[in-house]
C-alpha cells in the first residue's frame, strides 16, 4: 500500500535552478500527474514528468521565462516555459484548457508531498518506474482530465 505524507496546506512556492523564476500557488492542486509520454520524457531528460494539475487563477509567476509551442501525442497543444537563464522547465499552458496550469513538481521549494495519483500515457512507461497502488493508470490522455482530478481527490479527499 502507498504511503503518502500529508497534502500540506497552501500556498505553494517553488523557483527554477537558478531561481530567476519564482511561483506560487495560492490553492491546493486539483491533481499530481505523472505523465509518461514521449514528448514529457524528452522535455525533462527523464523517465516522466510530474506535474501538478491546478486553476490557472490561484497561480502566479516572477522571472523571465522562455516559451516553446509543442504539439503533443494527442494533438493538443501546449506553450511550455522553461527559465530563460537556466533553461529550467516550469509550467505549461496548454492552449485547450487556458484554465489550467501544468507545474512541474520538482520545481517545488518542498516536493517530497508530490506523490502523483495518476498516470497517463503508461503504455509508454520506462522500465523501471514504480507506480503507486492507489495511482489510477491512463492508456493515452484521457478525453477529460476530471479523471485524474477525481482519483487526486479520492486520496486526499475534497479539501473541506
């Protein structure tokens, strides 16, 4: 069974590598996804990114950034910034959902509670990479991210 430290409460800070770019984030994630595609796995150098999945409204940025449009696997699009002195990937936009900003979770000033409780894309996983027992696993990109929403809030309940 996972064990998961607690969801702490916000807001949320984290900067870049050199810290040229702060953000914050002033309400709790809607999600904590690992996706596990290709496009994901070449953007970080690693086996996936972790993303925190959260209304672009509760998020703030300072710093320079550079952005780079990506067409991604499901044909979506996404303008993705990275640090323009460190090159450090940040956040991302994707075009479909201006709603929503994608995190990356290791930008985090504190990420050891960034436990993710999705993943998508797993067909595409790298060998070795454990996934957690309460994960829900995607096939793809899901048509609706309620669905990594739901299972985020099915670990940590609804935040009331």
């Amino acid at each position: 069974m996972t064990v998961r430290p607690p969801l702490p409460p916000p807001p949320y800070e984290g900067a870049c590598l050199c810290g040229a770019v702060r953000w914050r984030l002033n309400a709790r994630p809607l999600a904590v996804n690992a996706c596990h595609c290709t496009d994901c796995k070449k953007t970080t150098g690693a086996t996936n990114v972790l993303m925190l999945i959260a209304k672009n409204e509760d998020f703030s940025s300072i710093g320079e950034t550079d952005t780079y449009r990506k067409r991604a696997d499901s044909g979506r699009e996404s303008d993705i910034h990275r640090c323009a002195k460190c090159g450090c990937r940040m956040f991302h936009h994707n075009l479909a959902s201006q709603a929503l900003v994608f995190i990356a979770a290791g930008t985090l000033d504190d990420p050891s509670w960034a436990i993710p409780t999705s993943h998508i894309w797993v067909e595409k996983i790298s060998p070795g990479v454990v996934m957690q027992d309460d994960a829900i696993q995607v096939v793809g990109q899901p048509a609706d991210r309620k669905v990594l929403m739901d299972a985020f809030t099915k670990v940590y309940g609804d935040g009331t």
